[in-house]
C-alpha cells in the first residue's frame, strides 16, 4: 500500500531552494500552500524542533530532511516523535 503523504514529501525534495542548506522561510510557506490537505498545527509543531542554519547570506534556514518530516506529520495528522528530530 502507498503511503499517503508520498506526493507531498516529492513535492519537498524536488522544490528548488535559493540554498542548498535548505528552506527559508518564504519557500516553507510556498510548499504547505500547495497542499491544502495538510494540517497546518502539526506541521509548524514538528518544525519547532527543527536545527536550523544560516545560508550564505545570514538568512535562516531549516534542512529539507526537517521540512519533509514536518509534511508528514502534517498529513498524518500526527506530532513528531522527539526520535525524529535532528
């Protein structure tokens, strides 16, 4: 069987970031706005315990691995593990 949230992570992994550390801020808002099935709580909940960096510029952050976990947890509707976090 097909996991469900599927679509969503390919949708993560094959966005094109401005910084190959990861998602600013702008682009993470870009991503669950095309997925209207997400739950939005759970998402930003997961991200909270995300490790972030500063790209070249001094712009903040978060790890594509981070924001795909975040997806997940928003289309399962479930809260992230502290297992799962970076």
């Amino acid at each position: 069987m097909k996991n469900s949230y599927i679509k969503e992570v390919d949708i993560v992994r094959s966005f094109k970031t401005r910084s190959s550390c990861g998602f600013n801020k702008t682009e993470i808002a870009r991503v669950v706005k095309s997925m209207p099935n997400i739950h939005q709580d759970r998402f930003h909940d997961a991200l909270m315990g995300s490790i972030g960096d500063l790209d070249d510029k001094g712009n903040f952050v978060i790890p594509r691995r981070d924001v795909e976990k975040a997806v997940i947890c928003g289309i399962k509707n479930e809260n992230i593990l502290w297992e799962e976090l970076s």
